[in-house]
C-alpha cells in the first residue's frame, strides 16, 4: 500500500513520465501532484470533465462496466487517465512525453500504482 506521494513519485520513474497527478472528481481538486510540462490545475479540472462525460454516455448506452483507463493521445504526449477501483471518484491522471515513453509499460505502471494506492 501506498501513499498518494509515493504512488505519484513511482509513476515519475517510467521512461518518458512528465507529471502526474491524483484528482478527486468530484470536485476537479487534485489531491496530490508531482512533476512538470502541464499545468496539472487546469488539466485535473479539464479531466475531471471527461471522466464525467464517460461516465454519462456509458449510463446513457446503458453499459453495465467501469472504466479501466482512458487514454488521449496527442502529438507528442500521452495522457492516462486511470480511476480508483478502490475509491469511487477519485482518479490517476498521468503525462508522458510520446517520444521517450513506452505506452505499454506506462499503463501497466499506472495500473499498479492505482492498484496500491491508499487515500
């Protein structure tokens, strides 16, 4: 089990990783933050927003499932969006540079940080 800090801490040792961040969906806060090159703020609130639309037009289709990750992928970036299984609400938002990173291993790692951390 893990603290949000030290989960944070463990996404920032993968290849290419940015930043990260834990967000209480809720409220678009972020619970705890590590690393640069996004301003998490803007990019929880911003988050927070498509976790909810999801989660809406999955009711909507009337899916009877969870989210397992949510990936965006831009240019140069790539964005992971993991919620809590153990914490309805809350969500892992995790930046990688696309040119250095591995997406494989980067959702894995995302998977077992989300996995072992405690709030």
């Amino acid at each position: 089990m893990a603290t949000i800090k030290q989960s944070l801490d463990d996404l920032l040792t993968v290849d290419g990783a940015m930043c990260a961040a834990v967000v209480d969906s809720a409220s678009g806060m972020m619970l705890g933050s590590a690393g640069s090159g996004v301003d998490l703020e803007v990019a929880a609130a911003g988050n927070t927003e498509v976790v909810r639309a999801k989660l809406k037009t999955m009711r909507q289709l009337g899916l009877n499932d969870v989210i397992d990750d949510i990936l965006i992928t831009l240019g140069r970036q790539y964005h992971i969006i993991r919620p809590v299984s153990r914490k309805e609400g809350v969500f892992v938002y995790f930046v990688l540079d696309k040119s250095k990173s591995n997406l494989a291993l980067a959702r894995r790692k995302a998977q077992d940080v989300e996995r072992e951390l405690v709030i």
